[in-house]
C-alpha cells in the first residue's frame, strides 16, 4: 500500500464524514492503493460508527493524548507514506495529491504550511490572532534558528512523511507537541524536508471545543525545544555568564575606575557567581547532550564525540587539579598573612584579592574534577 491518511479523533461527530469523504476523494482522483484510517482516542459521540460506516478503518486508541492518538493510528498503518492532519475540517483532505507528490520525489518529510511566510493562507477566523502573528511565527523562527528546521509553520497538522523516517524517530511526546518533536528529530537527523503552502480553513466544529489550550500548549513547545537543545538552554547562557565573570575580573583585579566608577572586592564577587554559574551551566550542557545521545533523544554528533576524544577523564582530572592548587595557593599567602598580624585585622583590600580568586579557582578545580568523572560515565553508557 502506497499511502495511508491517519485521522486522529477524539469526539468529533460533527465533522469526521466530511474529512473521511474528502480523503477518500483524494485517493480515488490519484488511482492509488491507500487506506483511511482513524486513530479514535475514546470517543462516545458515535464518531468511529461514522467513519466505519463511510469506509474508514477505525483502531482504537486508549492511551490518552494527540500524539498518542497518532502513534496508535500510524504504527497500525499500511502505508509506505503516511499523511496525518485533524478531524475538525480545518485542513482540507483534497490537498492530499502535492503532498504524495513531494513524497514520490524523496522527501522524507512534507510539512504543510498555512502563514503567508511559506505561501499558505489563513481563512479569516480560522486561527486566533494571538497564533497567527505571535506564538507560531515565534516558535517557527525558533525551530529554524535552534535546529535548522527548514519551515515557516511549526503547528501545521497536515504533513506528509514516510513510515521508514517515522519508526527512525523513535517519538516520545504523547500530547500536541508530538508534531513539533517530528520536525525537530527529523531536522537533527538530517532528513529531507520539504514544506507545501495549504489553507487553513474555519473549524467546522460548531459544539465541540477545540482541543488546544494556548498558554499550556505554548509552555509545552517551549519546554521541549529548550529540552532538545542542550546548546540554547545550557552552553550558550553558560559562556556568556563565563565570559560576563572574566569582563569583572579583569575590572575588579586590578582595581580600574572608569567615569568614578570603582571596581573592587564586591565586583570581584559579583563576577565569581558570574564564573561559577557560567561553569556549572557548561557543565550541564555537556551531561545533557551526553544523556541525550545515549538514550536517542538526539542523534549521534560527530563533533561531540570528537569533544570526548579529546576531553578525556585524565585531561579533565589534570585541568581540576591545576585550578585546585592554583587556588588553594592565594588562600594560603592570605592565611599567612593573617598569621603574620598574629591573627588579627587584614587589609581587606589587599587580602580579598587573593581570598575570592582562591575560593573560586578552588570551587571550579573540584567541580572540573568531579564531573570529569561524572561525564566519564556518561560516556561509557553511551558507547556500549
């Protein structure tokens, strides 16, 4: 079988004939073997006895959420290639040929799109004001800076994909974010995308809700694009507060004044939370990006792995050991001090130049060390 047009279905009476009907149409203009087939997610409004009735072939999902509805109805699939869009007529079915098109040319992945930006076009009231020119024009300019996602309409529904990239994703997400882990994975893996302008047309449902909440599903997409990027959420926060930390220090150390402005023992301090932050940050980055290679969150990154061949457990252990003595140094030339006024008052000025470098090359040497071997065994798992 060519193609398989899975529906995902929750309660949707109203207008699940209507999208059936047009799929079906679809595939009878093409001349091509190919199924419809509905992933029913619990409904009790008759919904399944409709499209059954129409010729639809219904597989019932009990695992609750959107994107389980998808996997239940993909994996059951026949199909080389699988369509998937919803079963509100929001999407329009007849579509169906320049998707299988671009499916037949290579691509491995068709996503519609409905904004301007890639050639679609947004019936007036088909998407709410604050989708249209905030939320989805955002988290698509997201996709494409984070993960080369070479599309203008993350949210779109109506996509095309084949089944052999589908079961090479391997996709987790249960809920509505299960389309943007899609574009995602596919993206990281290199896949060939390609995007298809649509029309987003009003939803034909009249009693039935919508489905998507704004605000719970727009902290979903969020959460996981900064889930699925080590880099943004980690690495690149980290160097700037490193390098934010070094600007201080190199203020702070020496004691400038620029414009009357002092920079002293607080700025030094300010700037080792800076520094400190900055590592830990680093650090974190690099335990995610391992965790996440090793369990197939991501794929396999040639450079990261050439990052392990080359920051190995005794390099690792050699660079703590360096920022330990390197601290602990300063540390015992200001106790010494304080031994030499027998104990009594220091010149802070002079002596919390070397307390705060100490504790902080200190503090960095320990934690360089310990998560030198905490990234050690990290790596271990993820090359067995």
């Amino acid at each position: 079988m060519e193609l398989s047009i899975v529906i995902p279905c929750l309660n949707e009476a109203e207008t699940i004939a209507v999208c059936v009907q047009k799929a079906q149409k679809s595939i009878q203009e093409m001349g091509i073997d190919a199924e419809v087939l509905i992933g029913d997610n619990g409904s009790t409004d008759g919904s399944c006895e409709i499209a059954e009735k129409l010729g639809a072939r219904v597989v019932a999902v009990t695992e609750k959420g959107y994107g389980n509805a998808l996997m239940g109805g993909i994996a059951a699939a026949k199909g080389k290639y699988i369509l998937m869009g919803d079963a509100d007529d929001s999407y329009d079915f007849l579509e169906t040929p320049r998707f299988v098109a671009k499916l037949r040319e290579g691509y491995e992945l068709v996503q519609g799109c409905r904004l301007p930006a890639g050639g679609g076009k947004v019936m007036p009231g088909a998407m709410p004001f604050s989708h249209r020119w905030i939320g989805n024009p955002a988290f698509s300019f997201m996709a494409r800076r984070m993960f080369s996602a070479p599309i203008n309409d993350i949210y779109c529904g109506l996509r095309g994909f084949t089944k052999e990239l589908y079961e090479s994703l391997d996709q987790r997400c249960s809920g509505m974010e299960f389309a943007t882990e899609m574009i995602i994975k596919a993206s990281l893996r290199k896949a060939k995308i390609a995007e298809v302008p649509i029309t987003l047309h009003r939803d034909g449902r009249k009693l039935q809700k919508p489905h998507l909440r704004t605000v719970r599903d727009g902290w979903r997409t969020l959460r996981f694009f900064l889930i699925f990027s080590p880099r943004w959420l980690f690495l690149y926060p980290g160097i700037l507060l490193f390098a934010l930390g070094l600007l201080g220090y190199a203020l702070a150390l020496p004691g400038f004044q620029i414009g009357g402005v002092s920079f002293d023992a607080h700025t030094l301090l300010f700037a080792s939370l800076f520094i400190i932050l900055g590592h830990q940050s680093v650090l974190f980055g690099i335990f995610a990006k391992t965790f996440a290679i090793n369990e197939g969150l991501l794929p396999p990154d040639a450079r990261f792995h050439a990052f392990f061949k080359a920051a190995n457990l005794e390099r690792g252990l050699m660079l703590g050991s360096a920022l330990l003595v390197g601290g602990i140094v300063p540390l015992m030339v200001a106790v010494a001090d304080w031994w030499s006024v027998h104990l009594g008052h220091l010149d802070y000025s002079h002596t919390m130049r070397l307390v705060i470098p100490g504790v902080l090359a200190t503090a960095l040497g320990a934690q360089t060390i310990f998560s030198s071997f905490l990234v050690s065994i990290l790596g271990m798992q993820r090359r067995r």
